[in-house]
C-alpha cells in the first residue's frame, strides 16, 4: 500500500497545527513535519546563519533533510503542516518528494473566515520566534497572506478536503483514516 501525504493549507491561525497534532493521534504510523518548528529551532540556535535576505534556505534545508529521511528510512505517512499557500511551491514538493507512484497525496485546505482569523490573532498566545525579517507579528502575516489566493485545483491531488469551521476536523481526519487502511 502506498503511503499517505497529508498536506495542510491555510492561513496563520486558521488551525493546521492543530489539525495535525489530531490526525497524527488517529493516523497510526504517522509524523508530522511543521516548518515553525524548523524556523522556532534555528532562530533560537543558529539566528547568526540566517541568510539577511530572500528565501530561508537553512529552514528549508533542513526541512528538505528531514523529509528526505523520513522518505528514505522509515515507512510513516506524512503530515505537512505548513501554510503551503503557494500552488507552483505545492507542485514542486508533490514532484519532487511525494510522487504519484510512492504517495496517496492528500490536501487539507482550511478556508476560515478572516474575522475568526483575526480574533484568533489577537487572543493568540504563539511565540513569535519564528518570524524573521519585516515581519514582526502574526496579524502582518494574515494581512500579507490575503493578497494571494490558495488556488488549490482538483487535479493537485488525490483527494483534496475543505475546512470552514474546526467543527469539520474530525469527520476529515476519520476519511483520512480510512483512506489509510488497506482494501
């Protein structure tokens, strides 16, 4: 059986993390892979190797060392738990890590509202110690997330589901479940 790649999209604060933290419990035989965690660590050790401009490509590299082993040394499905709002940058992981041949490739897209969004912001107790350059809060990063869209296409993946209210998470997280399960 081939295994899942569960990829989250969404914007910040709209409940990826916890949506992962939630499917890895019921999805026996999983991991998850949060680039905050890898933007947390190297910004609170290694902030002095941070590039002054552009793309992160420590945090990125690290990422791609991480999912690299994961591919190559264990057999666990895949959480993806990032904002992954880009659709060119989605494609180039499924091409590049999560071939159609080795993955079931699954997309999770959290479509909340801005106004929950925004609330959520402001009562959020997140450390901050992820971000670098201009930004320097999570209502910045929502703000800057609202001039481009997610265009997620039905073609992207093999199964793509929509989250408009966190009540959903749990039906979701269930047919992922039984997507994993042998026929």
């Amino acid at each position: 059986m081939k295994r899942l790649l569960i990829m989250t999209v969404g914007k910040t604060h709209s409940g990826k993390s916890t949506f992962a933290k939630e499917l890895e419990k019921e999805l026996h035989h999983s991991f998850i892979m949060d680039q905050d965690n890898h933007a947390e660590f190297i910004n609170a050790y290694y902030k002095k190797l941070l590039p002054k401009s552009g793309a992160n490509t420590l945090k990125n590299g690290l990422s791609k060392y991480i999912i690299d082993y994961a591919i190559e040394q264990t057999n666990l499905h895949i959480i993806v738990c990032n904002a992954n709002r880009s659709k060119s940058s989605r494609l180039q992981l499924f091409e590049e890590f999560f071939t159609k041949e080795k993955f079931i490739r699954i997309i999770v897209h959290f479509d909340i509202s801005d106004e929950i969004l925004f609330k959520r912001i402001k009562e959020s107790k997140r450390n901050t110690n992820i971000f670098r350059g201009p930004h320097s809060n999570f209502e910045q990063i929502l703000i800057q997330q609202n001039e481009s869209s997610a265009n997620i296409s039905c073609d992207e993946a093999d199964y793509i589901f929509i989250i408009e209210d966190n009540n959903e998470n749990n039906l979701v997280i269930q047919k992922i479940v039984q997507i994993a399960q042998p026929h």
